[in-house]
C-alpha cells in the first residue's frame, strides 16, 4: 500500500510491470499525473489510483491487459474524452469506479463483456460529463448490486428493463436530463435500499407498484415533474427513513400512506401542491428529526399532539433554534465499499440535518401549539402566532 505517500510524477509503469507476481497495487491520494499505461502487472486482482491527477483517456487496452481485475478505482482524477464504444471489461471484475472524473460522450454500451457471465456488482460512473441515453445492456448485467450514474448530462427515458437488476440495492440517476415516466418495471428492484431520481424532468404519477420495494430506505424524487397524488399502496414501503420529494407537483391531501411509514428519520415534501388540513398524525413518527411542508397550500391548524413522540426532536440540545436554521435543506452522504469476499456490496448513510419542522408559505392559522414550543426544534412559521 503507497497511498497517502504524495508521490507525484508520472505513475512508474515500466518498473511495476517487472512485479509479475503482484495481486494488490494501491497509489490512492498521491499526486501522480500522466497518462494511464497498459503494461500494468497482468496478475493484478485490485488497483486503486483514485485521488490523483491522472489525466488523458481511459485506453482501450487497459481492461485487456488486466484480465484478472477484480476491482479497479481510478474515481477523482481529472480523466477525460469519451470511453471507447469497444471498451469493455472481464467477467471477473467486481467493483468499477470512474466517478468525479471529467469524462464524455456515450455510456459505452457493454461496460463488461459478457453481461451474462459478468459478476459486476458496482458501477460507479457519477459526477462526469457523459451524455446520451442510459444504454439499455446495462440492465443486462443481473449481477449489479450499486449503479451510480448521477450529476451527468444524461437524457431519454430511464431503460423499462432496469426491473431486471433484482440484485440491486443502490440506484443513483440524480442531477441528469432524464425526462418521461418513472417505469413500473422498477419494482423488479425489490431489494432496493436507496433509490435517488431527484434533480431530472421526470414526469407523471409516483407508481402504485413501487409498494414492492419494502426494503427501501432512502427515496428522493425531487425537483421534477411528478404530478398527482401519493397513492396509498406506498403504505407498503414499510422500511422508508429518508424521503424527499419536494419541488413536484403532487397534488391531494397527505396520503394515509404517509402515516406508515413508521422509521421516517427526514420528510421533505416541500414545493408541492398539497392541499387540506394537516392529519393529526403528522408528527408523530418515533424517529423524526427533520420534515418540510413549507411551499403547498395546507389550511387550518396545525395539529396539537404527537410532537414528543420523537426521542430525536426532544434530545437534541437545549436551545431552542431560529427559522433561520429551520430551513436548512438535509445532506445525505451515502457510502458504498465492496466485499471481495462475499462478493457483497456494503452500503451506509448519513444523515445531516437540522431538528425541526417547516411550515412556512401555507395557510395556516391560528397559534403554535404548546408542544412545539418545549421541543429542541425551529419552526419556520406561516400566518400563525405563538400560544
């Protein structure tokens, strides 16, 4: 291991090349620069040149000259151009990561080069420039369990045969051009655990079979054009704790589908056009710490009860916060490492997030309930006062 060394210069390829016996290579956090060689030990099993300022191309000899490779990181460099539509990568490798690169044109359309046989379980091809439509081999690869595409220029309509990857658990398209419906096919995914399509222009209505994802955590659909209401078969994603789906246009009264969802940790349904009364289970999840009304057309007033429910919003300090604080927008880091040994994808967030809630721009009215005022928590209010 040579990572975290500063080393600089170009990478030493020739003098690596004599170590034919090599399994490992990691230069991860260095400075090296130049170009990516293809005369790279052939017995190397795992390589990890994340963190550096390589730059160039990713050459199409380089998966060729690594037959072995099982995991290959070259995330946080300052690669570029296009992939090569001939590039493609063998069976054995498991973990594929090229994120936070300055990568373009076409995802190549066989990333491996038999998706059958392929026991690719990550693909990580986030925050580059790559552009055109998700190409539909990727659903052939069964084996993927991570697929990360976010925060490039990807357009069309996401694949109808994504439902083919069961295995996955984590599904990244955010911050794309990706427009039309969320396909119902999608629920073929039943294993999912983080499902992140926020920041596109999709549209339509949120898909009653998505209640066979009950093993979902994280759902974000925000900042699109989702219309209609929640509809009560989301009831069945039992497991959610973090959902976002402001900036839409969801219309109706909150869903009792909403009150199922019993691990909630983070609600934002900010942004929408949610109309009616707030139910009188609205703040009563046992783990809330952070949820965002704010932006919709709620009436009345806001329900006395239920607000020391949560051990999250009354552990959280003891002062109390200032709207200003209220309506900072949560992050949520997710993690993702690879299991060699298992073959196993392990996956975490984190959630950071101000305590509190925000009703603002509704038409609400009346006085603050008692509750709230005890609680460890900012509440942006609407046209409302304090009892």
């Amino acid at each position: 291991m040579l990572a975290l060394l500063n080393l600089s210069g170009q990478l030493p390829a020739a003098p690596l090349a004599l170590l034919r016996r090599l399994r490992a290579l990691d230069l991860s956090a260095n400075a090296l620069s130049g170009e990516l060689p293809c005369s790279l030990p052939r017995s190397l099993l795992d390589l990890d040149l994340s963190r550096n300022v390589l730059s160039g191309a990713v050459p199409t000899c380089f998966p060729s000259s690594l037959p072995a490779l099982r995991s290959l990181n070259l995330s946080s460099n300052a690669l570029r151009f296009p992939l090569s539509p001939r590039l493609s990568f063998p069976a054995s490798l498991a973990a594929l990561d090229l994120s936070r690169n300055a990568l373009t044109g076409a995802v190549p359309p066989r990333v491996v080069a038999d998706p059958e046989t392929s026991g690719l379980l990550l693909l990580d091809l986030s925050h580059n420039r790559f552009s055109g439509e998700i190409p539909v081999g990727i659903t052939a690869i069964r084996s993927l369990q991570g697929l990360f595409l976010a925060d490039n220029q990807l357009s069309g309509e996401i694949p109808t045969g994504i439902g083919n990857l069961t295995y996955l658990q984590a599904l990244d398209l955010s911050h794309n051009r990706l427009s039309g419906i969320v396909p119902a096919g999608l629920a073929g995914c039943f294993q999912l655990l983080y499902l992140r399509l926020g920041g596109n222009r999709l549209s339509g209505a949120l898909r009653p079979e998505l209640d066979a994802l009950d093993s979902l955590k994280v759902l974000d659909m925000s900042n699109n054009r989702i219309s209609g209401e929640i509809p009560l078969p989301l009831a069945g994603c039992r497991s959610l704790e973090v959902v976002n789906l402001s900036g839409n246009k969801i219309t109706g009264e909150l869903s009792g589908a909403v009150a199922k969802w019993q691990s909630l940790r983070s609600l934002s349904l900010a942004g929408n056009q949610l109309s009616g009364q707030l139910p009188d289970w609205m703040f009563s999840f046992p783990t809330l710490q952070w949820i965002d009304l704010s932006g919709n057309r709620f009436v009345g007033f806001i329900p006395d009860g239920g607000f020391n429910v949560s051990a999250v919003l009354n552990g959280g300090g003891s002062s109390q916060g200032s709207p200003s604080e209220a309506v900072l927008p949560p992050q949520l880091f997710v993690s993702v490492s690879t299991d060699m040994t298992g073959r196993q994808l392990e996956l975490g967030y984190d959630l950071q997030a101000a305590t509190g809630i925000d009703l603002s721009r509704n038409e609400l009215r009346g006085e603050i309930p008692d509750g709230v005022l005890i609680l460890n928590m900012a509440v942006a209010g609407a046209s409302i006062g304090k009892g």
